[in-house]
C-alpha cells in the first residue's frame, strides 16, 4: 500500500501530514502528488471531500521549499471559485505548512484591500484568490504576475457554471506560458474539457470516483409534498423533527430568496438554523460557519454557490428543499453527508413539477431513489391555506400568510441567479469598457432568465416579477463597490421584498408596459 512517505514530499511536509494525523494518501493524492513534484501539469477530475485540497496543497509546499518570494510578485496562485473555498484552502496551507516559512495572501472580496496590499508588499509566496478580487488588484497595478511558477485552477466545473471562465482566461494570460498548471474540477463537460486542453500541456490525467456517483453510506429518501412554500415548509419541519439521529443538518433551496425565507421561517419554529449564501457579507458567513462547523448552529440553510466545497465533516442529515436543477448539483449536496465513511442521510422534497429534474438526477445517478412516505399519487389533496397546512400543534398565531403568497418576485432564473450570486461574492470588479465579456455574460444571464420566464408563462403574459420588481436599493455601507453594472444585478437581487398579490396580481398590472 502507497503511503505518503512514498511520494516524494519533503520531511517537513511528510511531518505535518503525520500530525494532523493522516498514514494513507487518498487516491488523487497517490495519483496527483508524484507527477505534481515533476514538474507535471495535472488534470484531476475529482469532488471535494477526496482529499483533493491537499494533492496540490502538499507539493506545493515542497517544490516551494527552494526559493523566496519578491514584492508584489507572487511565485503560485490557485483560484477559487467561493471566498469559503479560498479561505478553506488558506487552512489547509496554514495547517500543512506548519514547518514552513511561507507568506500566504488570501485575496477575496468583502476584506480591506489595504491589509491585502500589505501582505502582496511583503511578497507572496501563495496567492489564494477568487477571479474578480485578483483581478481588481491586477488593474490597481499592484500585482506582478510574471513571477507566477505555479497556477491551480480548483472547482473549475462550478467556475463555468459561475461564469468565471472569462475572467480566469484573463488572469491565465498575465501568467508566464511556462507554468506548471494544476487543474480540478468534479466534471469534465465538454466546455470545461476545452479549456483544459487549452491551459495543460501533456497533463498528468487523474480520475477518482465517477462524478455521478453518490457515496454508498448515504441513505437516500424522497418525499412527497405539494409545491406552495408553505406546505414545503410544514413537511420539511415534520421531517427533521422525526430524525431521531440528527446531530446537524444542511438544507439546500434553489435560490437565495428561499433561503433567507426559509431561515426565517425555521427560526421563528424554534430551530437553531443558520443561514449562508453568496450576498451575505464575509463577516457574517465567517461568523455562520464557525457556527455550524462548532455545533452552536444545528441547522445550516444555504445555496450551492454559498456550500459548494465545504469542508464540514460529519454532517449528518442534507435535506434538499429544493430538487436541484442541474443533476450534478444532487451529487454535490448529498456528498456533504457521509464522508469518510460514515453513515448519512439525505432527504429530497418532490412536487409535481419536480419530476423532470428528479428523473435526471435518477439517470445520473444511476439509481432509483425510494419515496420515504409513498409517491406523489397517494399525496392527499393540498391544503387550502398555510394555516391549514401546518400541523395542528402548530396552527394559529403568525402571519406568514402574505409572504406566502407573495410567490411572483422571484429575481432570476437558479442558472442565472447562481451566476449573479457568485459575482456578487466575489471581488468588486474593476470597471470595463463597455463590449468587453461581462457585458456579455450579464446579457447572457439576462437571456437565461427571460427564456426561462416566457417558457413557464402563458403567451402575452408579464411575469409577476417584472410586475412587482422592486427599485434598486442602496449598496451596502462596506462594499467597495466599483462596477455600477455589477451593482446593479446585486441590487435586483437583493432589493428589499415587495409587498406582492401573488398569485392573486390584478389582471391590469399584468399588462407588459414600455420597456
Ligand atoms: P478535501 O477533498 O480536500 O475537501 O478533503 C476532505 C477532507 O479529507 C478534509 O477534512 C481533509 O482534511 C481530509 N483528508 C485529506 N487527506 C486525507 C487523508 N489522506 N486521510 C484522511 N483524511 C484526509
């Protein structure tokens, strides 16, 4: 059996992987680390919760050993697609470098770009960013990338489904062609093999479990439910109050309305629940996750951008609000429980209008998935009002209603909001010259969503959402925010909540007005 003293890493390395208490190197470690020491560039196709942080983590700091950082130019640089994951790997090279002298600059966005100017002026052995806020310091003129000996690109699946793809495409280019590039991502589609073939030379290609694979220690339930929020809502509390072995719990929605909706609904029942998603401040996803991750916090709801990659060991219970929308989505929200073979349990709310989404989770999954309480045709007939869906312990008080029926002031499409919300998390962007790709992305986001809108609407008809969008709030105090563009979308997205008729609008609203 390979262990780590057999892959060629420095005593220093080899004796911080001893105290933080790993013998046996994952299989992307076995396969990453020795081609990685060679100078290789790498191809792994590999999830979080693989051990894959530290396949590059770990040589890094070896073939780091020689050498020493200059001002203002760093000698790595590996791009995450969430500030969490960048923070997460700054751990990993706090915790494996331990022996090592090295200055690390973590730069993402919603932190002072003073202190990060600070470290970058020390010289930066390891720069650990997210595209946008690289980028803003690239244009401050602040940052030499000639210097860069070694580039990881992590996450690169979720990179393109954040529409990040341009920007890493522009950092790629400010670095010297005769870098070694380590790149991951849990997918291959063919948009992502492309860019692969297009940044790797002759690359080391590693491939641990099939992506659509789902870990076997994870018991999969679905669960019938009718689709109102409310009735999700109900059946949802039912749930976790009968997993008698519930220790902590993520919950996933589709979008980051529901997700603040759902926090405040969960909390108001009493539960301890925490909230995450992109356009929270970093203070307070900081604060949220040391929360969860300390058992302060039982519950976690989150979106897939916000949870993407997180590395929260023994989670016991994931319950999907939602059904995702893409199926690989699925694969990554049940891979946050039962890893590293422990036992887990993930439960997924189905309405009728799920079913498509659910057959291709079924499909790539390859796998049935058991109803926990019957199917969709012995659900009973839909409570006629919130009050009526609630259990009868639960019944009167509160006026949830009108935020119930509030349902039409839904910002964007997921796809599209998924990306919205990414930039949004990510660094304030410098501002561009109209024509150049954002433009495009934003258009094309805007795209995604007025498809999305017209196929799910009766022709002639103004989506509630256009009828009740709300006007542009005012950006947050803290935010350095320098694309008017950009903060634009993050207003759409985040602007206060109408007062909406839901499904009860008046025909005359509905009337599309002049664009
Ligand atoms: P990652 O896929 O990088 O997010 O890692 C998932 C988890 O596995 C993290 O908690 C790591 O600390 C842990 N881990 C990484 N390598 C090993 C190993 N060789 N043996 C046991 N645990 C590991």
């Amino acid at each position: 059996m390979t262990t780590f003293a057999d892959l060629g890493l420095s005593q220093k390395v080899l004796s911080a992987v001893t105290d933080a208490g790993y013998t046996i190197p994952t299989p992307i470690q076995a396969g990453a680390i020795p081609p990685a020491l060679k100078h290789r560039d790498i191809l792994g196709i590999a999830q979080t919760g693989t051990g894959k942080t530290a396949s590059f983590v770990l040589p890094m700091l070896t073939l780091l050993e020689k050498g020493r950082a200059r001002a203002r130019m760093p000698r790595t640089l590996i791009l995450e697609p969430t500030r969490e994951l960048a923070a997460q790997v700054a751990e990993n090279f706090e915790k494996y470098g331990k022996n090592h002298k090295l200055n690390i600059a973590l730069l993402i966005g919603g932190v002072s770009f003073d202190e990060q100017d600070r470290k970058l002026e020390r010289g930066a052995d390891v720069l650990i960013c997210t595209p946008g806020r690289l980028l803003d310091h690239c244009e401050r003129g602040k940052l030499l990338m000639t210097g860069v000996e070694i580039l990881v690109i992590d996450e690169a699946d979720r990179m393109l489904d954040m529409g990040f793809i341009p920007d890493i495409e522009r950092i790629a280019k400010l670095i010297p062609f005769t870098r070694q590039t380590l790149f991951f991502s849990a997918t291959m589609p063919p948009e992502i093999q492309k860019l692969a073939d297009r940044f790797l030379q002759n690359p080391e290609r590693i491939e641990v479990a099939p992506p659509s694979s789902t870990a076997k220690t994870v018991t999969q339930r679905i669960v019938a439910t009718h689709d109102k929020d409310y009735e999700k809502r109900a059946v949802l509390r039912d749930l976790i109050r009968e997993q008698t072995d519930l220790k902590n719990a993520i919950i996933f929605c589709n979008r980051k309305l529901d997700v603040a909706d759902l926090y405040r609904s969960l909390s108001r029942h009493g539960f301890s629940v925490g909230a995450l998603h992109g356009d929270m401040d970093q203070s307070s996803r900081t604060k949220m996750l040391a929360g969860f991750k300390d058992n302060q916090i039982t519950l976690l709801v989150a979106s897939d951008v916000a949870a993407r990659g997180l590395d929260i060991p023994d989670v016991s219970h994931v319950f999907n609000f939602d059904v995702p929308i893409h199926a690989e989505d699925y694969v990554h929200r049940i891979g946050r429980t039962g890893r590293a073979g422990r036992s887990g349990a993930a439960f997924t709310l189905v309405s009728r209008r799920d079913t498509k989404y659910l057959d291709a989770i079924e499909k790539l999954i390859d796998q049935k998935i058991e109803w926990l309480n019957g199917d969709l045709t012995e659900l009973p007939p839909p409570a006629e009002s919130y009050e009526s869906a609630k259990p009868k312990r639960e019944r009167g008080g509160r006026r949830e209603r009108d935020r119930d029926r509030d349902r039409g002031r839904r910002s964007e499409t997921p796809r599209a909001e998924a990306k919205a919300e990414a930039r949004a998390a990510d660094s304030h962007r410098p501002d561009m010259k109209s024509g150049e790709t954002p433009v495009l992305e934003e258009t094309n986001a805007k795209a995604d969503t007025v498809k999305a809108e017209r196929k799910a609407q009766p022709k002639g008809q103004t989506s509630a959402r256009q009828a009740n969008r709300p006007a542009p709030a005012p950006a947050p105090a803290n935010d350095d925010n320098r694309d008017r563009r950009n903060r634009y979308r993050r207003d759409q997205d985040d602007g206060p909540t109408p007062v909406g008729f839901g499904d009860d609008i008046p025909a005359f609203m509905l009337i599309a007005g002049k664009a």
